[in-house]
C-alpha cells in the first residue's frame, strides 16, 4: 500500500510543480505588462505635457495679439476724441457736465 501512495503522490507532485511553474511564468508576464504599462504611462503624460504647453503657448500668443490690436484701437479712438475736442469745446464740456449729471442721478438712487 505504500508503493502505492508513492506512486500516486509522483503525478500529483509533477501537477504542483508544474502549477508553480505556470505562476511563476503567469507573475514573469505580469511583471513585464507592469513595466510595459509604465512605460506607456509615462510616454502619455510626456505627450499630454507637451500638448498643454502648446495650447498654453497659443493662448498667450492669441491673447498678446488681442492685447496689441486693442491699445492700436484705444488710440485711435483717442486721438479722434482729442480732435472731436478741440474743434468743438463747447460742446464736449456740456456733453461731459450732462454725462456727470445723469451719472450723479443713477448713483443718488441706490
């Protein structure tokens, strides 16, 4: 009865190493996706990095420009002011008295 426990303990042991073998190739695997991934992973922020730099970068240069054709345009319509001034005087300091009145009659309501 003993050969014949040994005999049967012989398949079973070659079954249990040859399971630890596969979990051991199964954790190689694993390990070799993990290191795959963060690879990956990294190679993903690097590209999501760059990509907010540049969309940061355009939005500086867009708001640049925007800032730039708005001084152009402030001083425009001051120097065309300044001239609406000087040529009428009169009339551009009853506008501005009629302007502060009307300004002085909101702010007194509140």
């Amino acid at each position: 009865m003993s050969t014949m426990s040994t005999t049967n303990r012989a398949p079973e042991e070659r079954n249990v190493k040859a399971s630890i073998a596969e979990v051991k190739q199964d954790a190689a695997a694993i390990r070799e996706d993990l290191r795959h991934l963060k690879k990956d992973a990294a190679q993903l922020s690097s590209h999501a990095t760059e990509q907010a730099i540049d969309a940061v970068k355009h939005t500086a240069e867009s708001a640049t420009d925007l800032a730039r054709q708005s001084a152009r345009s402030a001083k425009r319509y001051h120097g065309a002011m300044c001239e609406q001034v000087s040529a009428h005087p009169t009339a551009a300091v009853l506008l501005a008295l009629g302007a502060g009145v009307i300004a002085g009659r909101i702010m007194a309501r509140r």
